[in-house]
C-alpha cells in the first residue's frame, strides 16, 4: 500500500513541476510535449497499479 502511495505524491508532483513550466514558459510546442508526458506517465501508473497479477512470477524450476 506505501507503494501506491508513494508512486501517487511523485506523480502529482510531477503534474505540480510540469505545470509550472507550461504556466510561466507559455509555448504551444513545450505545452504539448509535457501533456504528452504526463499521459504516459498517468498511463504507466494506472496500468502498474490496476492489474498486481499481470507482474512477471519468478520460477524456481530449472530447465
């Protein structure tokens, strides 16, 4: 659970760093890199968190 915690601050706090860039920098080009960005990011943390069974089992047979 501490690490679903953790993985959700670090993402907001990228929104926060990532914002404050597109606020103050103000062009349409950075703009659209960093919403992509944080896209992917929201994507890869949702997809790691939704599904705990789809995580790779270690096998202890040997072949």
């Amino acid at each position: 659970m501490t690490d679903r915690i953790l993985a959700a601050i670090s993402l907001l706090m990228l929104f926060a760093f990532l914002g404050v860039v597109v606020v103050f920098v103000r062009e349409i080009d950075l703009a659209i890199v960093i919403f992509l960005g944080i896209g992917l990011a929201s994507y890869d943390f949702w997809t790691h968190f939704k599904n705990r069974s789809a995580e790779p089992k270690i096998s202890t047979q040997r072949l």
